[in-house]
C-alpha cells in the first residue's frame, strides 16, 4: 500500500543504512527530480551529502540565483559553480543540435567531476533518476535509432569510479511530486515545468552566442512570466520559446528594421511523449506579442507554433 509517506520513511531507513557515514555527491539541476532527490537524501544523512548547481549559462533568466537561494533555504548543502565561460566557449561556433547536446554533456562532466574531486573521500553519486528516465535510456541506447540523446542519465560514473545511489528510480513523475510535497517542496518548485538539460542551446537554432542567450532569456521570461500571471501556466505542461535562425523585415518609424523571430511554444502532455499545442487566448498571445516587441530589443516577430507531436517534437531541434 504506496503512499508518498510510506516511501519517505522506507527510502530514509534505507539510505541510512546504506551509506552509512559515507560521502555523497549529488547534481541538482533546478527540476523536480533533483530536488526531490536531494532532500530525501539530506533527510537521510544531513551533510553527508553535497550538492552541486552547475549554471551553464544556458538557464532561464535569474534561474541560477533564483534556484540556489531556494536549495539553501531548504537547508541543502550546496555548491554553486558558475561555469557559464566553460559552456559557450565550447559551444562557439556550432550549430549541429547533437553536438551541442555532446558538448553539454562532456562540459557538465568535466565541470562536475572538478567540483566533486574537492570533496573528501566522497563514495557515492546520487541521481535523480526516474523509472521514465531508465526506460527511455535503455532505448535510446539500445539497437533502434537514436531520436535524441538526452543527457541527464548515464555518463557520470565510469568517470569518477563511484559507486551510484538512485532513490527515485521506481518512481513515475506523479509519485515524485507527492513525494516531494509530503516533504515540504514548495508547490512553486514541484509544478514547474519540464526544462530540457541542455537547456537554452537547443532553443536557440544555429550557433550560440552570449547576447543571443541573453535575448532568448528576456523573450522567455516574458512568456512565462505572462502565462504565471494569467493563470495558464499550471494549464500547461511545457512551455518555451524558440529564437529561430532567421531575420525578418519589419518597419519602425520611417525606418525598416531587419530582426530576429521568435516562436512561442507551449504543449499539453502527460509524459512528454505526445503532446498537444495549447490553444492558449488570442488576447494574451496579442499582449505577450506586444511586450515581447516593445521591450526585447533585436526581436521583431513573434509566431505561435501550432503543432503537434507526433509529428513535431516539442523542442525545434
Ligand atoms: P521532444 O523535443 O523530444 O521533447 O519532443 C520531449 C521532452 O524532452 C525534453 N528534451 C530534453 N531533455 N535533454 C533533456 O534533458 C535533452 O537533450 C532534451 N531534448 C528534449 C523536452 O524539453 C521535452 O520535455
């Protein structure tokens, strides 16, 4: 008979007796599944464990601070590490949606591995890993074709020769987020939306560049700020914004102007799998078209993207 409080205090019992004294290193991302991770295991061996938030550069804006004052505040032992340089200098130049995706993966590593190296006598690397992500690993390493190499499982150990603990890897989605609420995760942080590991990179079609980052972040913020403060946001699942490869002609004044374009996405699903597009209100589409225009700088066209997966995926690339 499963109930989230059941779990908490088995899984506790569990890892105590598992980890014992031992050191324990454990990569938050910001995402529900981290998070969750995170805590259950601070209930279990309280400093022992130490986490680390990679800023990459390539997280929405105010992301980093906003999420590492909110890991402190829950009493997690955690390490910032702002590795932006260390991502867009790799990154510079390419355009190809794996190789970013490699790119990321390889620097999150190698970010991740110098940090944990600091630690004394650390044993253990915790993931957050979900039975979704164990399945889907499994078949997007195995013999059929690879659609899109997610990054967030795999990878870590062989590197740092240790040993793997993952709470979390019978659950579904759901039973996490009952998970984390029994704990006390504030509602804000276990509603959030699904946000891609490789992050903005793959939302910004073609190279990447410092101020393209930067638009992308403003662009979005206005998005989702707009969807938070009109009660949409929790009416869909994902949502995002893509900055497209592509200029427009626009007029301003007496002037033509020659600018980015932006497509807002935002999808109902429930695992990701499928999706459907939102038929979100002609009126907050006009006012968050509008904003967009009148205060991000370089953008003069935003589109609505209308498709659903199958065939579109939810990202662009
Ligand atoms: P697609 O675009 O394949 O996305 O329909 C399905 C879900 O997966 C997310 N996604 C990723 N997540 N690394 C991730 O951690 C990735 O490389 C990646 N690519 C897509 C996407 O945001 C959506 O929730």
């Amino acid at each position: 008979n499963w109930t989230p409080n059941s779990f908490v205090a088995s899984t506790v019992a569990d890892l105590k007796n598992k980890l014992g004294d031992d050191k324990v290193v454990l990569g938050l991302s910001g995402g529900v599944d981290s998070t969750v991770a995170g805590v259950l295991l601070h209930k279990a061996i309280g400093d022992n464990l130490t986490c680390i938030f990679v800023d990459n550069g390539l997280l929405r804006k105010n992301e980093y601070q906003n999420v590492l004052d909110s890991y402190e505040h829950m009493g997690l032992n955690v390490i910032g590490v702002d590795a932006k340089k260390d991502f867009l200098d790799e990154l510079a130049g390419v355009s190809d949606p794996e190789t970013k995706r490699k790119i990321i993966g390889r620097v999150f590593i190698e970010v991740f591995d110098r940090e944990a190296q600091k630690i004394q006598n650390v044993k253990w690397l915790a993931q957050g890993t979900i039975y979704p992500d164990v399945i889907e690993s499994v078949s997007v390493n195995g013999p059929s074709a690879t659609i899109k190499s997610h990054h967030n499982v795999g990878g870590l150990p062989e590197k740092m020769d240790l040993k793997v603990v993952e709470p979390l890897n019978l659950l579904f989605k759901d039973e996490v987020r009952r998970v984390g609420k029994a704990m006390g995760i504030s509602p804000a942080l276990l509603g959030r939306h699904p946000f891609p590991g490789p992050g903005l990179a793959i939302r910004i079609l073609g190279d990447i560049t410092e101020e393209k980052v930067e638009i992308l972040q403003e662009v979005d913020h206005i998005f989702i700020q707009g969807l938070k403060d009109n009660d949409l946001y929790d009416e869909v699942w994902q949502a995002g914004v893509m900055l497209l490869p592509v200029q427009s002609v626009g007029v301003m004044g007496d002037e033509r102007t020659y600018e980015k374009v932006v497509a807002l996405r935002a999808v109902s699903s429930t695992d990701g799998m499928t999706a459907d597009w939102v038929h979100l209100p002609y009126d907050f589409l006009a006012k968050v078209s509008n904003d967009i225009i009148n205060k991000v700088k370089g953008v003069n066209r935003v589109v609505y993207d209308i498709s659903s997966k199958p065939p579109a995926t939810i990202e662009w690339e």
